[in-house]
C-alpha cells in the first residue's frame, strides 16, 4: 500500500532513537518504516531524544528522510510518570498546529507502548490508532514475594490495571480511537472493558530478516542456556537462578546471564549460595551485537519474567533458532506455540521454580533431530515477525481505516 503524493501521517514516538533497541528502537523503526508510503511523516518526540537523532543520520548519510519532519517537545521533568503526561499535552497542542498546515489523514500513537500512559491525540479528529500497547497484565499474586521491599508498588500497580476500565479518560480513549493493537490478551480484555471499537492483538516487536539465521544449527554437548534482560524483581532473575540450581541434579549445563541492573549482586550471591556460581556466567551489560552473538551459541533462552507484554529478546532469540523456556503467562503465552516454545504453569514461588525447571528438562529429553526441528520452527516464525512484515500489516491496518 503506497500512499504517495497523497497523505501524510502523524507518529507519535514518546521513546524515538535509531541507535537503541526495545521501545525507543521500535519508535524509530514505526516512524522510518512509513517514509516509502506517505508524502509526508510528522514524529511528535521528546527532545532529550534529539542528540541521538541527529547522531544517527550524521553517521549514515545514505538514509533518506527528506520526507520526515521530527517536532521535538520539551520534557518537564516530574517523577512518578508526570513528565508522560504532561508531554502528551504538550503533544497535542503541538500537533492541533502541524495539522492545520498539513495534509495528515491519519494519526498513530507508537511508544510509550502504554495503555494507563493513554494519549490525547484521539481528540484530534482524525483517525487515529493506539498501539501496539501492553501493560495489562499484572504479576501474580502467588509470586508477589519475587519484588521484596517492592511488593507494595507492585500492589499499587495491579489495582490501579484492574480498575483502570472505570477511568473516564481511558475509556473515551478506547471509545474514540479508529482503532486500538495490544500486545497481550490482558490488554486486549481491559480495553475490551473499556468499550474500545475496534480491537486486535499485534506484536511491537520485529526483527531485521537480514539477521535471521540461516540454515540450521547443531545442538551443544552440554545443555548451553542464555538469559538476558534487566536484572530486576519482576524479570524473574532470582527464578532463573533457583531453577538452574535444581537442573544442576539432573543435566550438565552452563549458563550466561547478561544484562546488569539493580539485582545483579543479589543474583551472584544467590548462585554463590546454592553452589551453582561456576556454572553461571554473568557477563552485565553488552553491545547488541554481541548479545546476536550469545543467541548463536545457546541452545535456550530462559525468560522468566513475571510481568512482560512479550520481550524483545524472545523474538531475537527465535530468530537464531533458540527456542524459548518460559512462564505460561501475558504475552509470551499468547504468541508462542508448543513448536518454539516450553512454557511452566505458575503456582506459588517454590512451584514456579520447579516448573521451570521442569520446562527446561523437557527440551533437554529431545533427540537432536527433534531439536534442529525446533530450530528450523523458531527461524520459520522469526519470518512471520520481521520488521518488513511489521510495517505490511500495519499499511493493512491503515487501509482498513482510510
């Protein structure tokens, strides 16, 4: 779907650098994916996302965005989410005066991928989409000792998601958007709630299909597993390091952690404690290719997060023919299938580590052909997921509402 020399749209990218990967990378794939089929795009952004910007395309000179218009705005600095809300006035001020000297016939809201962060620009009246969001799921109870001192933030969190279909404000939100994508089925049923039009599930995520692997890779002698994300209670960190434990008495495996955070310390003495601290590499924060790297020389990722919309790194991991070991819940639930994936029921804290490592034994039990089977399964939906795919069905979407 081309819409040159006719439309131009609007992206709203909250989170927007091309150097960056999760929301701020996804920010700017929306909005440069779009500059082939529009006239015109208009990005509403931050400005603190400026020097990245420009850092950007000082360095590749060959990316061609003659058509982009970026409208920095001014962040107040406000804690507990205020900045978010009062960019998004600012936000809509901004783009009442882009579109009055403008040819904008959509509007589409990409990051912060939030539904309690919400936006305003639905008063514009102008078709507009919302989304992909999550942030309707909520950690489970029975693992509420997973945040420690957090629990009560946590708490916080999970009653205001779950009477957040009584807020006037995410309800005419929902009600007036041309059209809202969620990134998770508790997102979808809150929206759904809250009376939304029209609804459908789709994944903020993609992949470069030049980085997908190809062919098929031989499984490890010795069971290789990767984790990687921020080390933090509701990643699941400490999970992982007790299930790993409970593998050391039946297989022979080693494992790499990476990624830092503020639970980083906690987890090392965690594996130092339970004697598993040699079989566990913690190699803290790397360069995103190298994380690539990781991906090709494992045999699992183990994402163990409790409170996700999916994770990126589940879709990077597939790409490189690494199926996932996950719990049975949000987002990862929702996409995976039993060909890519091994998935653990939740019960409480103790039953939930011993699912887990229940998952990860169930792939170890494979012949290798079974194994290089999951792999070809993993590249085949990783092909389903690219970004070249991602901007398709969007264009799709767009049509649908033009």
């Amino acid at each position: 779907m081309n819409y040159n020399d006719k439309y131009e749209i609007m992206i709203s990218a909250f989170a927007l650098d091309p150097n960056k990967g999760t929301e701020p990378g996804n920010g700017w794939r929306w909005a440069y994916g779009m500059l082939d089929h529009f006239a015109h795009v208009h990005v509403l952004t931050r400005s603190d996302n400026r020097k990245g910007v420009e850092n950007f395309l000082e360095k590749n000179t060959t990316v061609n965005v003659s058509n982009l218009t970026i409208h920095y705005i001014d962040t107040k600095k406000i804690p507990i989410g205020g900045s978010y809300v009062l960019w998004q006035i600012d936000a809509f001020k901004k783009a009442k005066k882009i579109i009055r000297n403008s040819n904008i016939k959509l509007i589409h809201h990409v990051t912060y991928g939030s539904l309690q962060g919400g936006s305003f620009l639905w008063k514009m009246q102008t078709p507009f989409i919302f989304g992909p969001v999550g942030g309707g799921q909520t950690s489970p109870f029975k693992m509420r000792q997973i945040f420690g001192k957090k629990q009560i933030a946590e708490g916080i969190r999970t009653i205001v998601t779950r009477v957040i279909h009584i807020s006037p404000v995410h309800r005419a939100l929902a009600r007036w958007a041309s059209m809202v994508l969620t990134t998770n089925s508790d997102t979808y049923k809150i929206v759904n709630k809250l009376g939304g039009r029209n609804i459908r599930m789709f994944l903020d995520s993609g992949i470069d299909e030049d980085l997908i692997l190809r062919g098929v890779k031989e499984p490890s002698h010795n069971l290789k597993i990767l984790w990687v994300g921020r080390l933090m209670p509701r990643k699941g960190i400490l999970l992982a390091v007790e299930s790993l434990s409970i593998l050391k008495k039946h297989v022979n495996f080693e494992a790499t952690i990476v990624g830092d955070g503020e639970q980083l310390q906690e987890a090392k003495n965690l594996a130092d404690r339970l004697g598993i601290l040699d079989k566990i590499s913690f190699l803290g924060q790397i360069d995103h290719d190298k994380v690539f790297d990781m991906y090709k020389e494992h045999d699992i990722l183990l994402f163990t997060s409790v409170r996700d919309s999916f994770g990126s790194q589940v879709l990077e991991a597939l790409s490189q023919g690494v199926p996932v070991v996950c719990l049975d819940h949000q987002g990862v639930a929702d996409f995976l299938t039993e060909e890519i994936s091994f998935k653990a029921e939740i019960g409480n804290y103790r039953e939930t580590v011993e699912n887990l490592t229940g998952a990860i034994l169930r792939y170890a039990s494979q012949s290798s052909e079974e194994k290089k089977i999951m792999v070809k399964d993993c590249i085949s939906f990783s092909m389903q997921h690219t970004w070249n795919k991602r901007i398709e069905d969007m264009l799709k979407i767009y049509s649908d509402i033009l």
